[in-house]
C-alpha cells in the first residue's frame, strides 16, 4: 500500500500533538506522530505500550526521556526505541523545546490524539487526568506503577500533580533577578 501525506492532508492533532502517518493508512502496520513542544515541559505520565514498539526520533531541540529507570537526553537527530511492556515518559528541558516523531509498530496509538480532542470539545474543557487515562487504555496506552508520575524539566520523576509546578518553579529560579 502506497500512501502520499501532504501538510495539509494530515488530521487534527492535539496539544502538540499532530498525525503524520495513520495508521489506516498503513493498514495498521505503523503509524508517526509529530510533537511539538516548549520547553520546560513535562510530559505524559511514566506508561507502557503493552501491545505496541515506539520510537521517538529528534528532528530539532532536546528531548529529555526516563527509559526502564534511566534518564537521556536526545538532541537533533538522536532516536531512542522503546521496546513494549517498557516504562517509558519525556520532558522538555527548561531552556529548550523539542520537535519529534514518533512511529509506533503496529499502528493504533496515534488514533488516541483525536479521540481525546472529540471528547475534550464536547465537555467544552480539558479532560480530567483519569478520564485521559481510561480514554489511554483503548490504545494501548497504560499507566506504570500504581500512581501516575512524569518527569520534570530538570530530569526528575515526581507525582503528577507536582510535575506542573515542579517545572514553574524550576523555570522561575533561572528568570535573571531585577
């Protein structure tokens, strides 16, 4: 199966979040996902893809990654695959944003991203965290451990609820004093 995705083609996305390959395209073969994000961003909590291989490929800024309980930093035109069943999250670090990909094998995952946009405009506000992560669950998408966590911007794995104002704070103290 051949396919040809223009920019303007692609489907809507979310959050940063944009999809460059279907994976209805692939006939469920594979799928990429390009992101977006600021910096000083923590990303979604510590989770595993039971059912699926992702790996994420830098096209421009920093990735900072915590992989099966170590940290790395990916820079423009590193890649780090992340094998199923393996706990796996990202941030940005506090002085630089990322533009990635990701190609999940097989396909599925990236089908989360509009879901949660559909679902998000019909309550007319973001989801819950926990509705997130039921909404997660239909695409191969569970939280590890028994409560969620994310990484900080300064490479810490913290609770969810902290990861926010971890970062704040963390930006806050590089803010030059007037």
């Amino acid at each position: 199966m051949t396919t040809v995705i223009h920019l303007e083609d692609r489907p809507a996305g979310r959050r940063g979040f944009e999809i460059v390959l279907p994976s209805v395209t692939t006939g469920g073969a594979a799928a990429i996902v390009e992101g977006v994000i600021d910096a000083a961003t923590p990303g979604p909590p510590l989770h595993v893809h039971t059912a699926s291989d992702e790996t994420y490929f830098v096209l421009s800024g920093s990735l900072m990654m915590h992989i099966d309980g170590r940290v790395i930093t990916l820079t423009a035109g590193g890649l780090a695959h992340v094998s199923r069943g393996t706990a796996h999250t990202w941030a940005t670090p506090l002085t630089e944003g990322a533009r990635f990909l990701t190609l999940h094998l097989p396909g599925g995952y990236e089908e989360y991203h509009p879901t949660a946009l559909r679902a998000e405009e019909e309550k007319g506000r973001p989801l819950e965290q926990y509705d997130l992560f039921k909404l997660a669950a239909r695409f191969d998408w569970q939280m590890a451990g028994p409560e969620p966590r994310r990484l900080t911007p300064d490479g810490i794995l913290v609770p969810a609820a902290r990861a926010d104002e971890e970062a704040a704070r963390a930006l806050a103290a590089l803010a030059p004093v007037e």
